[in-house]
C-alpha cells in the first residue's frame, strides 16, 4: 500500500524493510578489519533512519542480526552488539526529538543482558511516539518466527481459547512478532546479492524489491531515495488486472 504522496511528490511506501548487506566487503575492499565495516554500517542506520523520517515513511524496518548471525566469530558478534548498545543510547534524543518509536522482531531473550538492558529502555522511552516506528530485527529469523507463531496458537488452541476453524491468515498474522505493523510495500537489499535470507518471509507475500549493488556503508540518503523512486515506478496488482486496480486508467 502507497501512503500519501511525499514533499518530493514521490508515492511513498508506508513500510519499507531493509536487508542491510556488504559491511565485511567494504572493509575488505578499503583494507579495513571487517568490525570497521559495521562501524560504517551504523553510519548509514543513522543516515537513512534520518531520511525515512524526514520524508514520512511511516513505517521503517532494519535487518540488524539475525538467527544465523549467532555463529559469526565472538569477536564480530561483540562488536555488533556493542555498536548496537551504542545506537540506542546515542540515538534516543533524536528519536524522542522526531517523534521515532522503536520496536524490536526476532527472539530478543537471545541478546546479551547489557543490551536487553537497554532495549527496553528505550522501547519504554519512546513507545508513545507516533510520527515513525523503527523496527529492529535482532537475533531474527522468518521462520523461526513463523514457528513461534504457529506454536502459539497451537497452545491457545490446547488451553481451548482458540478454535481451529479460527486460524485465518489475519489470525496468524496477529501471532507474529510484526503483529503492529503492516506488510512490506518495499524491501531493500544492499551489496548486490539477490536473496531474502530469511527476512519477513511470510510479510512478505507483495512486497517489491528493489536490489543494489551498492554495499550497506555506503549506502545513504541518496541511494535510498533512488529506490523510493523505483518503487513508485512499479505497478502493484495484487494478483488483479491493471483495470480493477486502475478503473480511470492512471496507469
Ligand atoms: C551485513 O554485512 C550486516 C550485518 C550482519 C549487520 C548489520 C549491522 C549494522 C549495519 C551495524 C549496526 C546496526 C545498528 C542497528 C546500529 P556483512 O557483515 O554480512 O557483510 P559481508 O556480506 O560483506 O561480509
């Protein structure tokens, strides 16, 4: 679904995600060690947060770690989650500022206390803010929520609050870790590789998707809005002919 027309007169997605990619191959290429890249990385998290809510994107999803992250070298896995300690506690003046509201997908019993510490700080800190929700996806994975999902209702079923006949797709949904948010209109990912690698698999069923060679850390405002502007290019059906979803035929 298209929110209104941005300041730039561009159809806005309500709810872009993104699979922020390359941070190891951007070190690589400037003969940097890999955490120099995720350092860069948390540069451009900034920027396009920035950007996102500057331009009234409702809804702004960021791959942060996921599941399969957890088998990464001890030390790259440390240096991630300090940086993201960092981002939460440097940020959280501008996201009170801008009105940002953060909220977390993904089995977050698996961050370190430290940084669960902090999480639910600022998830409290900012709950009531309405202009923008900034998602993380932390120790995340699609299918494992999808399994989440199902053995929740599985035990509602069990405790005979829910009756199978019950179990719709909006039922489901309503069981998954995104159960607040609407799907993804536009899924991003960066450093040129062509694949969802277990994000949003069931969110998303109609999303676009936009890939760009371009690595996470050099990845800003300029890039984003390139792939606004390929999104508002695109011709969304949702399995319809183009004269049921366009009758005046505007397209
Ligand atoms: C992928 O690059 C990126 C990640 C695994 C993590 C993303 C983390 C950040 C952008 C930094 C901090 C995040 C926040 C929210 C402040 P890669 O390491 O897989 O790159 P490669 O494929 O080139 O090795």
């Amino acid at each position: 679904m298209r929110s209104k027309e941005g300041s730039g007169g561009l159809a806005l997605p309500r709810h872009v995600a993104i699979i922020m990619d390359g941070n190891g191959r951007w070190a690589k290429q400037q003969g940097l060690p890999r955490t120099e890249g995720h350092h860069r990385g948390a540069r451009s998290v900034r920027e396009v947060v920035a950007c996102a809510r500057e331009l009234g994107v409702p809804f702004l999803t960021l791959y942060a770690f996921s599941v399969e992250n957890w088998g990464r070298p001890v030390a790259e896995v440390s240096t991630l989650m300090s940086l993201l300690q960092e981002f939460l506690f440097n940020e959280l003046p501008l996201m009170l500022k801008h009105g940002i509201r953060l909220r977390v997908i993904g089995e977050t019993s698996a961050m370190p206390p430290a940084v669960r510490g902090v999480l639910a700080s600022t998830l409290a800190a900012t709950e009531k803010n309405t202009d923008m929700t900034l998602t993380l996806g932390l120790s995340y994975a699609g299918r494992n929520e999808i399994v989440r999902a199902a053995r929740k209702i599985a035990e509602e079923a069990a405790r005979g609050e829910l009756n199978p006949a019950d179990v719709t797709e909006e039922a489901f949904s309503g069981h998954l870790d995104t159960s607040y948010m609407p799907d993804p209109d536009l899924i991003i990912r960066t450093s040129g590789e062509v694949r969802i690698s277990n994000f949003l698999l069931w969110q998303s069923a109609y999303a676009e998707f936009v890939f760009t060679d371009v690595l996470w850390p050099d990845f800003g405002k300029a890039e984003f809005i390139l792939a606004l502007e390929e999104f508002s290019r695109r011709n969304r059906r949702f399995g319809l002919t183009g004269e049921q979803v366009w009758p005046q035929g505007a397209r």
